[in-house]
C-alpha cells in the first residue's frame, strides 16, 4: 500500500524508463518527482502522464532562479499542467515571483534552503555567508516563508529546527538526502534514514537511487514505507 510521504524520484534517462519503472513500482508509490535531468528527456510529459492517466502526484523539481518577471512567466506555465509540487531556490524575490505564477492554481511552491549534497566547504567556495550549514538553512527557510512559500527543502538533519520556526505552521518540509540503513550516501553529505526524518518533522521524504538502483524498485520501496509507518 502506498504512502504519500514517499515521493520517489524518477532520476532516469527519460519517459520510457520513466514509465517502466512506474510500472514496476505500481501502487506501491503514489508521489513521484522529475527533476531537471528529465527536462530533455520528456519529463513534463511524463508528468502529465502519471499525473492525468495513472492518478498520480507530481512534484516537478525545477529549482528555478532568475528575476522574478522570468520566474512568475515560467511557474504560470508550469501551472497550467496541474501539478502538485514546484521548486524554486529560496531567495524571496524568487518565491514571491513563484507565489504570483501560481496564483489561481493548486501548485504549491517549495523553496530550496541549501542543497543536500553541499557542506560548509562547498559553501566557502561558491562565497556564501559564513556561518553553520543548519543556522543558514533555518535562516533562509524562515525567510522564505515569509515570502509566502508553501513549503521549503532541507536536509532532514534541519526537519525539526525548521518545524521549530512559527513561521512554518501550516507549511510543508520535503527532504531529500534520505537513505535506508545501509545504503550508498552518493553524492549526498547531510543525510538520515526514512524514519529519522519523519521523527524530525519532516512531510515528505524523496528517495530515488535506493529505490530504481534496487534489484526489486518495488520491494524497496514497500520497505521505506514500512519503515515510515513504524514511527
């Protein structure tokens, strides 16, 4: 059965491995999210074909950033699609821009704090604002919502500071960097299991490599969502 907390992400080459492994997976998943990686390979398509054919919820995970008469063009456009989840990064022009695009649809807009695959050494070298990794997520997740977002992604190690803020009553925290016990870290650095990060607060939990990676996509899957449940 599935669990909507659980939004797989479909890191695959393009909608014909999309579909396939939607397949496999069936009605052990009902969330899935299309990043960038899929732009060219059909991913708006492939949303709209989970989304309107198979029923399922999308998160489509842009990461858009540019001024805000950009960004309010292009998340109209996306809202026409009739998605669930968009993500923009969390400066505040670009979230108050998103909000405007969104108007008048059920498209929720989730702000990027900072990257789960970036630690203080990856800040320092892009010259970011000095400071801890989780004091800065925390910063810009408040800052975010007051610009109106719906919702905001973080680590699931900042889940509970950030459901700790007044300002996220009511708002959504999705994190990646989940990996079952035991499972390759990738290219992620601020990392927890699945029940962690539900005990941290956190709505959502996207997993993609421990899943389409696994000999059986479905049987992990159902073992993630297990594991939710329990806590």
């Amino acid at each position: 059965m599935s669990d909507d907390r659980l939004i797989v992400a479909l890191d695959v080459p393009n909608i014909v491995a999309g579909l396939d492994l939607a397949s496999r997976l069936g009605s052990s998943v009902s969330f899935y999210k299309i990043g960038l990686g899929m732009l060219t390979g059909g991913g708006l398509a492939l949303a709209n074909e989970l989304k309107h054919e198979h029923g399922k919820r999308i998160f489509l995970d842009m990461k858009f950033f540019d001024i805000g008469a950009t960004v309010e063009a292009a998340v109209r456009g996306i809202a026409q699609y009739d998605l669930d989840f968009l993500t923009v990064h969390g400066d505040p022009h670009v979230v108050a821009a998103a909000k405007q695009g969104a108007a008048g649809s059920n498209l929720k807009i989730l702000a990027v704090t900072i990257l789960t695959s970036l630690d203080r050494a990856d800040l320092d070298r892009s010259i970011c604002k000095p400071g801890d990794v989780q004091d800065l997520v925390v910063e810009r997740a408040g800052r975010a919502f007051e610009a109106g977002a719906d919702g905001v992604i973080a680590s699931p190690q900042e889940s509970g500071l950030i459901r700790a803020l007044p300002e996220s009553n009511g708002c959504l925290i999705v994190t990646p960097g989940v990996r079952p016990a035991g499972a390759d870290t990738g290219d992620q650095k601020r990392i927890t299991t699945p029940a962690q990060a539900i005990m941290n607060g956190s709505d959502h939990i996207v997993v993609g490599r421990p899943i389409w990676k696994a000999a059986d996509p479905r049987a992990a899957a159902d073992a993630i969502v297990r594991e939710m449940q329990s806590v």
